[in-house]
C-alpha cells in the first residue's frame, strides 16, 4: 500500500511541476511581443515606442550608423555603414545580442528592412528632396538601439 502512495505522490508532484513550467500566454511580456510581431508583418506600422525585449543601459552607445547615397547609370543608391551585424537570419526572431537589422522610412513610411551592407537601390523616390530615415532595429523590430540617420536625396 505505501507504493501505491509513493507513486501517486511522484505522479503529483510531476503534475505539480508541468503546471508551473507551462507557458504563460497571457503574460504582458508575451502580449506586448505579439502585438509588436504582428504590428510589423506588413512593414508598414511607424517605430515603436515600446521597451525593448532585452534592454541594456547602454545600446545606444554601443552602436554607430552612417549612410550616405549615390547616383550610377541613373539609379540612386544607399550605401550604410555600421558596426552592428546586419542579419537575415534572425530576422523577425527573438533577440540577439550585436545583431538585427536597420528600418528603411522613404519620406516618412516604412519602406522596408535593409538586413545587410551591400548597396540599396533606392524606388519610388518622388522627384525633388526626398528624406530618408534610418534606425537601427532588433531583430523583432524594437527601435531600442536608439540610433537613427537622417539624409536628404535629391531625385532630379
């Protein structure tokens, strides 16, 4: 009989302890990342002002961004430069340390993401002075680096 009871008790404290791992989906962490995930699948939403998912003291002096822009066979291109990793493949995860991408706004929208340093061909510009923002992004899209370039092209 004091089997029996050892072995309901092993059953109830593993029982105990799958309740108290399970993933809690109503956490507000895990709603302010799925509201930001899903604010982000179109590319279209403005930067977020919301805490970054791993917050350091220090993010935005641990990152630089320069750009600059240049005209080739009548196509105007921009070309970044930064010491944070440019990374497709975590693109849109969890993230990681040194690494994400940088958010593309063309006049003020949300263009897309530049996620490597090769020269980016520039679309859609209207003519005359177009403003071109840059802003170093996480890889779930948090604006927390806290460090952006404005520059002006000038589409003839």
């Amino acid at each position: 009989m004091s089997k029996q009871y050892l072995i309901l008790f092993a059953l109830l404290l593993i029982a105990i302890g799958l309740v108290g791992c399970g993933n809690d989906t109503t956490s507000p962490s895990n709603e302010a990342s799925n509201d930001e995930a899903s604010s982000h699948d179109q590319h279209t939403a403005q930067p977020d002002t919301t805490a970054p998912a791993s917050s350091s003291s220090n993010k935005a002096t641990n990152y630089s961004l320069d750009a600059s822009s240049y005209q080739e066979n009548g196509v105007h291109y921009l070309k970044v430069t930064t010491n944070l990793k440019l990374s497709s493949e975590h693109y849109e995860g969890a993230p990681v340390d040194g690494e994400g991408h940088i958010h593309f706004y063309l006049n003020g929208d949300l263009i897309g993401p530049i996620k490597d340093d090769a020269p980016y061909p520039l679309q859609n510009l209207k003519a005359g002075a177009n403003t071109i923002k840059l802003v170093l992004a996480e890889n779930n899209h948090s604006e927390s680096y806290g460090v952006t370039k404005e520059l002006s092209v000038e589409n003839k």
